[in-house]
C-alpha cells in the first residue's frame, strides 16, 4: 500500500486573487448589512444638518449651509445642555471610577464565593435604563417614595429628589454611578487578575506595606484599563437619555436637560431635524475631542520618564527590579 503526500507549493497570483474573491464574498454581506444600518444613515444625518428639514411644516427642502449650527451655538438653551452634559460626565465617570476601583479591590481580596458576590454587583448593570429609571422614579417620590418616609423617619426633611431644580441632578448622578459602576469594577477586576502575584510577594519581601504596594506598583499597571473604563464611561455619560426620559423629563424647567434630550427635544418634539442633526454632529466633535484630549493624555504619561516618580525607600530593591523585568 503506497501512500502518496503532495507538497503544496508556493502561491500563485492566482490563488492571491482567489482568496481575495473569496474574503470579499464572505465579508460583502456583512459590510452591505453595517452600510445600510450606520454608514448611509449617519451621511443622512450629515445631509440633514446642512439642511432646513422640518417635518411639521410641508416645505421644501433647502440647503442652508451652516445656519442650523449657528442658530445652535448661539441658543441660550445650547449653552445649558452643553454644561448640564459636562457637569454630569465630570461627576459622575470620576465618582464610579473611584467606586469601581474600591469594589474590584474588595472582590479581588475574596477568596470564597467571589463569583456569586459579582453577579449581584452585576444586576443593575443587566437591567434595562428605562426600567432603572421607572424603578428610581418609584424609590425617590416625594409621597410614596420609600426613600422619604425612611429619611422622615429618622427625622431628616428629605427634598423632593428628581422634582427638585437643586437635586434633580444630583439624582440623576446617583442613578448612573448605580447602575455604570458595577461595569467599572469588572473592567478593574480584569486588571486585578492580570497583575502576576510574584509582583506582591516580590514587594511584600521588600518591606512594602499595602498603601505601597497598592500606589506604587498595582496603580501603575491598572492605569490602561482605568483609561479604557474612563473612556467607555465618559462616551455612555453624553448618551444618556432613558434615566432622563423617565425621571425628570428634563426638567424642573431644564435644570436636566442634557446634548441628548435636546437633541430629541428639538427632533421628535419640535420636528425640526435640521437642527437635531446639527446638534448631534457637535455632540459627536465633542466626544472625538474629549476622548482624544484623555487618549493623549494617556498617552503622554506613558512616555514620561519614569525617574519623575520614584519609588519610596521601602520598595526600591529587589522588588522594583522583579517589577521591572515582569513588565519588559
């Protein structure tokens, strides 16, 4: 019985364009099917800016430059949303960054039943945003609320909550960093696990305390996943819409009013979608210009010489050189 193996040989620019076919004719579907649901409607989108495009009102279509973005940029109510938007994202992505980091550090110090303690952190995470809206909108009434009648309980005179011009946003604030946190955390708990434990036994024998160890060695190496948590976070905080939508319907007045819920505002409630998608091409300048300030940022304090920040005494020995070969 012979058995006959045949060496494949070199490829030929055949074959190159036959599997290039190929690609394409696996790829073409898939490409057609992303085109038709994100690239055709964002050129709209962009042709729509441009244009005075108001569905109430049967008139023609009429190119108007960039009218819609002057109009925008010179409303009052613009100028609102935009800091309303800043001030939401400045609190609260830093305030669930921090939560994040303080509940992945506690689940990564459990040693038994870690996973059953994580998907309860997670449950928020699961639920939909316009049902954390309904739920919180239930928990902070003023009247029936059970948060209240606790707090009168004690003999505290608690506010109105999301009805409140002072609190609504505060509310707000404390309704996404309880539903967003639990996302950081598992982001954090991910670098936790990534960190080689030879690390710490290296800095536990240098004399490290945990502070030490925790700032001078975990810190630094959590820092990409804190950028990419930070990012995620900070793009998710000018989109939200939902939690808005139920709780405050923007108000009292526009003291929520967000990029996001004027945009929809002046979209679906004044039909006036010239302006909507003007509105929404400075939302997405905006975020490109936000997460490439933070990117470069980062960037920037990966190339610093790292003889800017010493380590202390306690930690500069054996330890650091282990740190050092670990992350050549």
């Amino acid at each position: 019985m012979t058995t006959t193996i045949m060496k494949a040989g070199p490829k030929t620019p055949a074959d190159d364009a036959a599997e290039r076919r190929a690609t394409w004719m696996l790829l073409g579907p898939a490409l057609v099917f992303l085109a038709a649901l994100s690239v055709w409607p964002f050129v709209y989108l962009l042709y729509a800016s441009f244009t005075s495009y108001q569905l109430a009102i049967p008139i023609p279509i009429e190119w108007v430059g960039l009218k819609n973005f002057s109009r925008v940029i010179s409303n009052p109510r613009f100028l609102s949303s935009l800091q309303i938007t800043l001030v939401f994202a400045l609190v609260a992505v830093p305030l669930q960054i921090v939560l994040g980091l303080l509940l992945a550090l506690l689940l990564n110090g459990v040693t038994r039943g870690r996973e059953i303690y994580a998907s309860l952190f997670l449950i928020p995470m699961m639920v939909a945003p316009i049902v954390v809206g309904f739920a919180w909108n239930l928990f902070t009434n003023p009247i029936y609320g059970p948060l209240n009648a606790a707090l009168k309980a004690l003999g505290f005179n608690p506010p109105a909550w999301a009805s409140s011009p002072d609190w609504a946003l505060p509310t707000l604030v404390l309704v996404d960093t309880w539903q967003w946190t639990p996302f950081v955390m598992v982001v954090l708990l991910a670098g936790l696990k990534a960190i080689p434990q030879r690390i710490y036994e290296a800095a536990r024998v240098d004399g490290s305390n945990r502070w030490q160890t925790f700032v001078h060695v975990v810190l630094p190496m959590l820092y990409p996943y804190l950028t990419v948590a930070f990012v995620l976070r900070f793009i998710d905080s000018f989109r939200v819409f939902d939690t808005i939508y139920i709780l405050t319907r923007g108000g009292p007045g526009t003291s929520t009013q967000n990029l996001a819920y004027y945009t929809y505002d002046m979209g679906f409630g004044r039909f006036e979608f010239g302006i909507a998608g003007a509105l929404s091409i400075i939302q997405l300048i905006l975020l490109i210009g936000g997460t490439s300030l933070i990117l470069g940022l980062a960037k920037r304090r990966d190339r610093a010489p790292k003889a800017q920040a010493p380590l202390p005494p306690t930690v500069v020995t054996p330890a650091s050189r282990h740190l050092q070969g670990a992350n050549s």
